[in-house]
C-alpha cells in the first residue's frame, strides 16, 4: 500500500470517494524530473483506521455525523433512561440465564436455603433459589435485573408522557410515537413473563390471574387457555414456553425496534423547547462529538451504578419468603409488578357480572376489564393521527409545545394518568385496607367511583390551571415580572414593582401558535345553495371547537398592546 494512501484524512477522504490513491506520490520539478517526497510515517491506529474505512467507508459516516447537533434538555434524558436500562436488562439477563433452568420437572428441594428443606417444586423455582444463594453474584444480579425492569417501564411511560404533553409526537415522528409505543406494549408483556419465570408463590397467582382473564374471552376463552397452558392450567409446559419468550423473542424484537427507535431520533432529528434561535428549520445544540457522547456515556455509568445500589441495597422479589406455587394456596397481599396494577385494579373494582346461557358462562366481571385495556392503549397508539386529523395540520413541527398551550391535550393525559393512579389503588385495595386500617369494601366503592370521577376532575381542572398559566404568561409579556419589592410612592400607596421580561423571555412567552379551530362554513353559500357536510366533517369540527376553540386559549398579547402599555411611564403594575 502507498504511503500517500495513509495520508491520514485525505487520502481517507479520497479513497471513500471512489479513487483511491489519488493523492500525489510526488511532485514534478522544474526540470521535469520527478522528485520523490517522503511519506510520513503512520501510525498502526491509522492504519487500521485507514483499513476500516476502505471497507466500511467510515471515514465519511464519522464525518458527516460526528458534529451533529443534539438539542439540550433535562426531559431528553428520560429517553436515554430507557435506553441504559433496557442495556442493563440485557445484561444481566444474559447472566441470569446461564444459571435457570425453565423447567416444570418436579425435585425435592435439598439446597442451602433451611426453611424450603425437603419441599417439593419445580426445576425452575429451585434454580432461582440457587441463583439466590448459591451462584456467585447471584442475588446482586437478580435484583439488578429485576430493578432496571422496574425503572425501565416507569421510563418509558413517563418518556412517553413527556413526548405527549410537549407534542413531540407531531409529524413527522408519529411512526416513531408508534415504535415507541410497541415498545410500551412489548415491555409490559416481558415484565409479565419474567416475573412467571421463577415459579414461586406470586408468580404462580400471576400466571393464574392472566389464565383467568384468558379464560373469560367468549366463546374460544377454553380452547386458547388450553393451547397456551398445553392442557389444563397449570400444566408443566408453561414456563419452559415462556423463557424462549422472555429471553429471546421478546428482548430480540425490542432490540430492533429500539434501533429503529434511535435511527428515527436521528434521522428526524430532535425536536427543541420554544426559545430564541429556535425555529422549525435549524436545530440548536451541541455536537454528537465530544459533548453529547461523554455526557451520554457517563449518565449510561450513571443509570447502571443507581440501579446496582439499588440492586444491593433494596430487596424485591424475595422468592424464598413466598415458597414454590402451588394452584390450591395464595399469598395475601399478592401483587403485580406497579406496571400491571392497574389491570389488577381494573378487575377488582369491576362487579362480578356474570351470565348464564345456553350452558355457557360469560365472565363480563372479568372480560370487560380484560378489553378495556388495549382499548385505552390503542387510543393512546392513535391520538397523534386523532389530532392530526381534527386539527387539518399537515405542517412538520420540530418545535415543542408548551403545555399549557394546549389545554385540552394536557388535560387529556392528566385524565390518563389519574385513571392509571386510582387503578392502582384499586390494584392494592388489600394493602391499603391493611396498612391504614380502612375497610376494604369501602376502598373498592371509592375507586369504583374515581374510576369515572377522577378523571374528569383532573381533565377539568387541568384545563383551568393550564389556562391560568396562559393568563399568568399574558400578564407577565405585558406587566413585567413582579419582582417582590414594594414601594411607596408619594402620595403614600404601595406598589409592587414590575421588572420587564428580557425579549428573550418575551419571545419564549409568546412564540405559539394561536391558529383558529376547523371550521365547517356556511352550509347555505352567498346564492342559497346548500352544501352537504357529512357526518365525519361535523365530528371533525365538533372536535375541533372542544379541543382547540376559544375556551382553551386566552388570547396572547399582541405587539400593538405591549406597545399601547410600555409606551407611557407608568409600566411598572
Ligand atoms: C425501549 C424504550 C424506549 C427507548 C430506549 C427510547 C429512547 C429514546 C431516546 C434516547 C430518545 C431521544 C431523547 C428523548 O427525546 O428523550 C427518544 C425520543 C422519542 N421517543 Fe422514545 N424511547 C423508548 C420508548 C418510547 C415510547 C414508549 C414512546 C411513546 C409511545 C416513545 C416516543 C418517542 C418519540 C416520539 C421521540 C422523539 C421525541 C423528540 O424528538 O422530541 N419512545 N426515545
């Protein structure tokens, strides 16, 4: 190989566009002659460099991305939570499964935890004992692991809710709003089967909880409880179907969607919070290399170090303490991981209706809950399309929105979470009754009532605080910030002196857009003639007035008004 083709980033250049080794070797002297000019010498860490890139073409990958800009924001990082978490799930994972064995073979217990001597179980119950007690680093990694799936999903949907109440969701990432949300879904349903893994107490009562939501569909309920168990529950095969589920198909779909997740993220680039210089068009921020790489580098040392201390420290999921299942017993106080309370909650607070016909027995107290919920996911997977549609907005927006203006969409996802709280509640109505010594009839007829009423409290009140802040933004642009200093005047009354915004802050206050609602028009036009507006136009204005008409914004100040009140001398209140 020439020397002028390790001629560091040029020759590199060169090669990557296409003709290598068209740099000079040598210069032509006055007299013609050829004069030879030596190479410097290179290093092995060029070489080698010079080597990827001849065949990876790495040279301008790293060129064109290495400065690129990333938007800074504390909010960014709950997505790169996930993202270590999800590492550190991996990982440990990997080393979880080097020791369990998913299998429903029964064994009598002679291993070194005392109190389960003698005790009869399955293979899969007692390797997760051994891990606990006898593997090195075991119980450490266990709880990591059991930990970083925890903080994992709490992650992802307070990511999600961030990336919703800001409108991230907005074209042009709503493939990506869908990615992510697939990622939700695929996460619950991992948690779901590593927690069945171990066979002990409580995940037995898991996995009989999900049997019996199964068994009430209508109809094919019996059949799909059987194909899943492989005969009646609980059956021998259902853990070892679940470990290729947990370890493999699952992790292995999110891992790809993850990719495509953070591609997107990329390609898209990221959005930014309203403030000066930040316009649909540019993107203000620091460089992949080195600022954005080592502060993401240290937070994934970070994420990782909190979750071992929380891992070492703080016991979860003590399976010895519960003993192996066993179909005939349960545990009190059984409950799901937080991520699934609310399906618990949303079974608990349901009457146990229930109808008898034709010799079959349809379970509406379970199976009811059971299609709400992917009812309400699915609305969640839809909404960017729902505003899309109601709003008419087919513009591209890379710049965020403030919460408080746009009322209703924060109104509707409080309304969401205050839902997932009282189901949670309702989720743990036997702790509650136990530790605060109240009735547990009288917990279930609060949550069946928060269930309704919860939610539209927090939409209604959502919206007027969101809309105070809008006046409070208003008067700040006009009035000045109120500064806590009092002042007499001359004539002896007191006031409060005002200081004036920054234009800076002026223009973060009042940047929105305040675009009027779809409108359906005059059905009758200037001749009389009148034109049909179908039922899906009327829907669609109807939407439209209620989530973005004139109830939801107070008008934002004009220049003509800042103007009108600053011009005088007496801006001070
Ligand atoms: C494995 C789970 C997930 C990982 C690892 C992940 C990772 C990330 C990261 C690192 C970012 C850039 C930083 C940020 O905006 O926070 C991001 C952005 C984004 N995520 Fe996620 N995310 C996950 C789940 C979700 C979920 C559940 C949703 C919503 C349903 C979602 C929707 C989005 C959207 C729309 C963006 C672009 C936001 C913007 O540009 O402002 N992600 N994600």
């Amino acid at each position: 190989m020439g020397a002028q083709e390790t001629d560091s980033g040029r020759a590199a250049g060169s090669s990557v566009n296409g003709a290598p080794g068209s740099g000079t070797s040598g210069d032509t002297g006055p007299e013609g002659t050829l004069r030879a000019r030596r190479a410097p010498e290179t290093g092995k860490g060029e070489r080698l460099a010079d080597w990827a890139d001849g065949r990876l073409g790495l040279y301008a990958l790293a060129k064109a991305n290495m400065r690129k800009v990333f938007p800074d924001h504390w909010s960014f990082m709950l997505g790169e939570i996930c993202l270590y978490s999800f590492i550190v799930l991996i990982l440990t994972g990997v080393y979880l499964t080097l020791f369990f064995e998913p299998s429903g073979v029964e064994v009598v217990y002679h291993g070194s935890y005392g109190p389960l001597n003698g005790i009869v179980m399955t293979r899969a119950y007692e390797s997760t004992l051994d891990i606990s007690f006898d593997v090195r680093g075991g119980l450490l990694i266990r709880q990591i692991h059991h930990w970083a799936a925890l903080v994992f999903l709490a992650g992802m949907l307070v990511h999600m809710m961030r990336v919703f109440f800001t409108g991230a969701f907005r074209k042009p990432r709503e493939v990506n709003w869908l990615f992510g949300w697939t990622l939700l879904m695929l996460g619950l349903i991992t948690g779901l089967t590593g927690y069945s893994l171990p066979d002990d107490l409580l995940s037995g009562t898991g996995v009989r909880f999900a049997d019996g939501a199964i068994l009430s569909v209508p109809v094919v309920g019996t059949y799909l409880s059987f194909f899943l168990f492989g005969g009646e529950f609980p059956g021998h095969d259902i853990i070892p179907r679940f470990f290729p589920i947990h370890v493999l198909l699952l992790p292995g779909i999110m891992l790809g969607l993850v990719a495509a997740h953070l591609i997107l993220v990329f390609y898209h680039k990221h959005t930014q919070y309203p403030g000066p210089g930040k316009d649909q068009k540019s993107v203000v921020g620091m460089p992949l290399l080195p600022v954005y790489t080592a502060k993401a580098g240290g937070f994934f040392f970070l994420v990782f170090g909190v979750l071992a201390i929380m891992g070492a420290v703080a016991t979860i999921n003590p399976v010895w303490a519960f003993g192996p299942y066993r179909p005939d017993l349960v545990t009190t106080g059984a409950q799901p991981d937080w991520y699934l309370g609310f399906s618990e909650g949303l079974i608990r607070v349901m009457p146990g209706w229930e109808i008898n016909a034709f010799g079959h027995t349809l379970q509406l107290g379970v199976f009811i809950p059971f299609a709400l919920f992917p009812l309400i996911m699915a609305a969640i997977a839809v909404y960017p399309f729902v505003e899309a549609w109601v709003t008419g907005d087919k513009r591209e927006h890379h710049v965020l929105d403030r919460p408080r203006n746009v009322p209703t969409r924060t109104a509707l996802g409080v309304a969401w979470l205050t839902l997932y709280a009282v189901l949670l509640v309702g989720g743990g109505n036997d702790l509650w009754a136990t530790h605060f010594h109240l009735s547990i009839n009288a917990i279930t007829w609060f949550v069946r009532v928060a269930v309704f009423a919860g939610p539209a409290l927090a939409y209604v009140l959502t919206k007027r605080i969101c809309l105070g802040l809008q006046r409070a933004d208003r008067d700040k642009v006009l009035h000045g910030r109120e500064s806590g200093t009092i002042k007499m005047l001359p004539h002896g009354e007191y006031i409060e002196v005002h200081e004036p915004l920054t234009p800076a802050q002026r223009f973060t206050l009042t940047q929105h857009e305040q675009a009027p609602p779809y409108e359906l028009g005059p059905l009758v036009d200037a001749n009389g003639v009148t034109r049909r507006a179908g039922p899906g136009r009327r829907l669609r204005a109807r939407l439209a007035r209620a989530l973005y008409g004139p109830g939801t914004r107070i008008p934002k100040p004009t220049a003509e008004e800042y103007r009108a009140l600053t011009s005088g001398d007496d801006h001070h209140h």
